[in-house]
C-alpha cells in the first residue's frame, strides 16, 4: 500500500522549486536595467550619474546572483562575495545619487558605512558565526545607507517625480530596517547557515529587493529620460556658437512672454563692421567677438528676458515688462562694455556694437516690432555706429538703406 506522505513531500519539493525560480526574479531586474542604464551611457556618455547607476544596478544583478548561488561555494567565500556585493550596490547608487542631484558626493558617510558593514559581517562570520546578527548588521547598514540621500538631497527634490523617488527610498529603508528589527525581536532565533535560505526572512529579503529594484529604476528611467528629453530640447533651441536662444528656442517662449499682457522691449543689435573683422583677422576671431558680445548681453539680462542670436553678427534682445528708458539703460550698459573689452585676437583693436529699439503693445507681432527695432538699428548705423537709437515714427526711415555693416 502506498505511503500516504509521499503527496506532500512532492508538495514541498514543487514549493523549493518554486521559491528557487522566484529567486532568480531580483537578478533579472537588476541586470535588465543595468543593460538598460548602459545603453541610455551609449548615447549619453558625459553622464556621470547614468553611468554610475548601470554599475550599481550591475552589482545588484551579481549580489543577488551570488545569494541565489550560495549553496555552490563555500560558506565564508558565499557571504563575504554576496553582503560585499550588496554594500557595493548601495554605496555606488549614492554616489549616482549625488552626481544626478550636482551635490559632493559624501565620501566620509561612504567610507564608514563600508568600513562599520564589513567589521560588523566578519565578526559574526569569523568570531560569532550568528546568522540573525549578520541579517541585523548588513540590513541596518543598508537601510541608513538607503535613507541618507533621501535625507540629504531633500531640499533638490522638488519635482514630483523627485518626490517619487524620495518617497521609494523612504519606503524601502523602513522594509529593510524592519527586517533587522523583527530579527532583533527574536524572528530570527532559529536560524542557521543550512535553512536560511529557505526561511520566510531571506524570501521576504529577495521580494524586498526585487520590488525595490523596479520601483526605483522605473523612477530613474522616467527622471533620466526627462533630463535627455530637455537636453536635447535645450540643443535643438540654442546656438552652439553662442549658448544663447537661436530662432526656434525664441518662438517656443516669446508667445508666454508677450501673451501675458503687458509692455516689453525688444532690441536689434548689431556689431559694428563684422565683415572687416573676419576679412582682417580671420574667421575665428570673428567667432570669438562674437561669443563675447552675446556673454554680454547674456551677463546683462534679467531672469525673464531673451536673448537670441538673429543671425550671423546680429542679435534680438527681449525685455519682458519694460519701458523704452529700461531698453535704453539695457542697451548703453551692453555698448559701453563691449567696446571697452580687449580682444585677443584683435590684436588689441576694440569692437563696437550699435542697437535698436522699439516698444511692444497689443496688435503688433514680433516680427513685426523686430522689423521696427531693426529700422532703428539701421539708423544707429547711418549716424556712425556706436550708439542706440529708439525707433519712433517721425524717424522712420523706411525700407533699409545701403549701410555697411
């Protein structure tokens, strides 16, 4: 007759097998993303913090491989190699973490949290051979080392998606810290190395961290795909020579600025004489007198105002809610700077700017308070360059007349 026990044996051997692939989940996480992380660097190779979280995703992938693979080493090599790993994982994730938020990475903190991990780990490795203290030990370590950014980096996370992530990380420093403590509390009493890594713990340990590992790359995924989005945006929309707004950067803001009612200002400038510029001294210190006027202007401008590069020598100003006295002031300033700078590769000579200027108001397009500005330019020319002129109507000029540039 057969024996009645053998059913439920199968059961428990069908639930090791079971809780054996669900193991593998955390490994397949991190390396997904770690792969992710590392093709976002191919095309993002100055990122500093992308770089940094493909490897702290990569040691995730390994220190869970390794908690997977524990049985096939020996027991000192498998927890020195797996808690190393994931100390590793955690201290390269803070330093991408500082990086992303342009804040000095914290060293010291670094430093003694590797140092007090692996003093802690050996003594109950080497000396004590405690099962719940190494569990105590790593995941106090990695919950405080979890929280630091969250703690630390608050006052730069002020988008929602910031939030987000502080709030992941929150989160999972409390998991991790309330599996040391329900350790401490005596969950823990009946461990060993043999059935540890069948225990509700190490299960609750690699569900912790699988579900942790997708929620925070998620959240990095999203974070990092908006910064290349307005990093491409950013390129797209500025002038490579210059790093002020080309045209199309303009367009996509000057409609908030002049929709919002109001009296704006917009200057034409102009530098004086370019072309014997280029042909006297060559084209690359025309590019460097030119890079300097726009630091000017740029220098020279509010939080609100534009500056764009009209083309080649020529340059629209926007000063948002100003009268014609605050573009005059704007564009004297700009002048009397410019023409007092050395230029290298002038060989001393001095550069000149001239400006024109005219008023916004309601039913009057940019182009066509641009086209104003640009007639009160060509008069700045006319009467010897050097100068501002503000556009009026009893000095219209007209169409442009043949002045040299």
């Amino acid at each position: 007759m057969q024996s009645p026990v053998v059913a439920p044996e199968r059961n428990w051997d069908t639930t090791l097998q079971a809780q054996s692939y669900f193991q593998l989940i955390g490994p397949l996480i991190f390396l997904v993303f770690s792969a992710g992380f590392a093709m976002i660097w191919r095309f993002a190779r100055d990122s500093v913090p992308v770089r940094l979280f493909a490897l702290a995703f990569f040691f995730g992938a390994c220190a869970t491989l390794a908690d997977y693979l524990r049985d096939a080493m020996p027991l000192v090599v498998a927890l020195y190699l797996l808690n190393l790993l994931y100390v590793a994982t955690a201290l390269v994730f803070i330093s991408a973490l500082f990086h992303y938020y342009a804040k000095k990475t914290p060293w010291g903190f670094i430093a003694a949290v590797a140092v007090i991990g692996t003093a802690g780990l050996s003594w109950f490795i080497l000396v004590d051979n405690s099962v719940a203290g190494r569990i105590v030990v790593m995941n106090a370590g990695s919950a405080a080392a979890i929280a630091y950014p969250a703690i630390m980096l608050r006052g730069r996370m002020n988008r929602p998606i910031d939030r987000v992530l502080m709030a992941a990380l929150a989160t999972i420093a409390v998991a991790i810290g309330g599996r040391a403590a329900f350790v401490l509390a005596g969950g823990g009493a009946g461990l060993t190395n043999e059935n540890y890594g069948q225990s509700m713990i190490a299960l609750a340990l690699h569900f912790t961290l699988a579900l942790s590992a997708l929620a925070i790359a998620i959240v990095l995924f999203i974070m990092v795909g908006m910064e290349i989005v307005n990093r491409l945006t950013e390129t797209s929309e500025t002038d490579p020579l210059t790093d002020v707004l080309n045209r199309r950067g303009f367009d996509a803001r000057v409609v908030d600025l002049a929709g919002s009612g109001g009296s704006h200002i917009v200057v034409m400038a102009d530098i004086d004489r370019f072309k014997v510029i280029n042909d006297r001294y060559g084209h690359k210190a025309g590019d460097a007198v030119i890079r300097r006027f726009a630091r000017i202007l740029a220098g020279t401008v509010r939080e609100n105002d534009l500056v764009v590069r009209w083309g080649g020598e020529e340059f629209l100003v926007f000063l948002a809610d100003a009268e014609i006295s605050t573009g005059r002031y704007f564009a004297e300033a700009v002048r009397e700077v410019f023409q007092e700078q050395a230029h290298d590769r002038l060989e001393g000579h001095m550069a000149t700017a001239s400006f024109g200027i005219a008023a916004w108001h309601e039913g009057l397009s940019i182009p066509d308070v641009g086209h104003l500005a640009d007639k009160a330019l060509y008069r700045a020319k006319r009467e010897g360059r050097n100068r501002v002129c503000v556009y009026s109507p009893e000095s219209d000029f007209g169409a442009r007349e043949n002045v040299a540039a």
